[in-house]
C-alpha cells in the first residue's frame, strides 16, 4: 500500500488500512487506545488494528463514531487487555466496571483476551457492548461476577470459538447475541445468563454446539434465570457438564417470570442434560421449532447482517 513507504511520522496521517500495536514501539503505536484514537471517524472502508503479544493495561472505549474497524491479536493466550475495576470501588456500580467498551457499530475482535482480574467483590465486566453487529472470533473473556454484559436491545452480537468464564449471571443483558462453538466455564455455584431480553424483541441468547464446563468442586449451576421477565434463552446441541441442576432454570425468586421467561433447550447433551426434572415453565424444543433458528433469521429483524 502507498502509506506503507511513508515515512512514521507522516503515516500515521494517511488513513491507513491497517495499523499495528506493539508495547516494544516497533509498531504504529504502544497502546491500542492510541491506535484507536487515530481512526477517522464514520469511515466507509474498513480498517484492522494488529495487536502484537503483550499485556495491555488498558481500560478501552470504542466510540459510537468508529464503525468497519478489527481489532486482531497475535496470540489469543497472550494478546491480553486487562482492567480490575468493580462496582464497589467509590460507588462505581456495575456499568462503569468495563475493561472494553463497545459502542460503534460493525466492530470485530479477533484472537484476543478481554480481562477483569478484579477480586472477587463486586460485579466487574470485562466486556460491556452497545454497539450493533459486533464479532468476536477465538476470543476469551476472563472475570467473575458480570463478565459480559450486553447493554443495549435490538443490537446484535456474534461470538464464535470463544471461551468465557465467570461466576454469577456472566453472560447479562438485553442484546440479540448468537455464541457457536464457545466454552462456557462457571467457577462458582450460581447462574450463568441472566438475560433482559424485552418482550417485543423476537430472540435474546442463543448458544449452539457450546460446551458447558465448570471447575472442580462446583456441581450447581443454572442455566439462567431472568434479569427482566421476558428473558429468552436457548441452549441447543450443546454439552452441558454435570454442574448443571436438574431444574435447569431458576426464576429469579419470583414466579411470576415462569409465565413470561422464554427459556428452552433442543437436542443438548451430556450429563446435565438430562429434562426429566427440568422446570415444567422451560421448554423443549422441536425439529420443527429450531427450522428456522439459523443464523440468518436470527439477525434480521432490523437489517440484513454479513457475519463472515
């Protein structure tokens, strides 16, 4: 590319394609914020961001007015942005706790880990979403209470190949989020989703051929239970350890939610697995029901999305 021979100083200023982000200086920038801040705004060409190995202190926001940009590590074991806040430092609250926050549009992450290595004394998000059509390809989402929140309804998110750990309800919110091919690893007795989905918007969570694992000594686990009473949630062909309840799903202490809480599995398998003890309120899906559960119906309710 013409930048390419640029001299540094003078690249940095030619809106480049890609931009590399190295902690040793030998790339564009030191830090991905930096790199974020060079983007131009509302670009109608995309642009990717080459993390190099490293350990990236930083508490990121990608802004509402960076849209068509992929961010891509080198390694996704050691590509790292890591954060520790949590909501009981000075009254922050949970919202405010994020390591990564998304608010543009049409923004990729790929093999990179999202961290929040705070104690374990408060809820503390490492990922916190409100953008639309965002991808996130052979990450890992590391933390405990809260680990992803998705923060906005009516957007749509992507996860394929990832891993993402926590302890209670770390998977939250009210996006439309798809995850295929994703460990689910609890390492607390507790929950783990905990969606708002609201009630005119057709799907919330859907996990597919995801296997569900949890560390020693942790033997009960809900599949979820409803932030909001219009919750859904869908586990299908997935692998479901023995952690999981015979219930399956938990109403919130509230039973009301099991008249409006659109829980369901199809097809899953594994130990915890078994429905002959799950709450009569979660259904089991038919071949005929999960027809038209393909990706493609399941992100067009606003407007046509290209995952790939």
């Amino acid at each position: 590319m013409e930048w390419e021979g640029l001299p540094k100083e003078k690249r940095r200023f030619a809106e480049p394609r890609e931009l590399v982000v190295a902690q040793d200086k030998t790339g564009d920038y030191s830090t991905i914020a930096e790199a974020l801040e060079s983007v131009r705004a509302f670009m109608d060409f995309d642009v990717k961001i080459y993390v190099k190995k490293g350990t990236y202190k930083e508490k990121l926001i990608i802004p509402s007015w960076l849209q068509n940009v992929e961010i891509i590590g080198e390694d996704v074991q050691n590509t790292i942005i890591t954060n520790a806040d949590h909501a009981n430092m000075n009254n922050m609250g949970t919202f405010r706790t994020y390591t990564v926050k998304v608010e543009g549009n049409h923004i990729t992450f790929r093999n990179i880990t999202i961290e929040n290595n705070a104690p374990k004394l408060g809820q503390a998000v490492a990922l916190h979403t409100e953008g639309d059509c965002l991808r996130f390809i052979n990450c890992r989402f590391l933390g405990n209470q809260d680990t992803v929140y998705t923060g906005v309804a009516g957007t749509r998110l992507y996860f394929e190949d990832c891993y993402i750990e926590g302890t209670t309800d770390f998977i939250f919110g009210p996006s439309t989020a798809w995850f295929e091919n994703c460990t689910i690893h609890s390492k607390a007795n507790s929950y783990v989703t905990a969606a708002s989905t609201p009630e005119n918007i057709k799907y919330g969570y859907i996990f597919n051929n995801c296997k569900l694992t949890a560390e020693e000594g942790v033997d009960k686990v809900y599949l979820g239970r409803p932030w909001r009473p219009y919750a859904y949630t869908l586990f299908m062909n997935c692998e479901l350890g023995k952690h999981i309840v015979k219930a399956g799903w938990d109403n919130w202490r509230n039973p009301k939610n099991e008249k409006t809480a659109r829980y369901a599995e199809y097809k899953n398998t594994g130990e915890g697995a078994d429905i002959s003890q799950r709450v009569s309120w979660a259904r089991q899906l038919s071949d005929k029901d999960v027809k038209m559960l393909v990706k493609s119906e399941f992100y067009t309710f606003s407007n046509t999305w290209d995952l790939y």
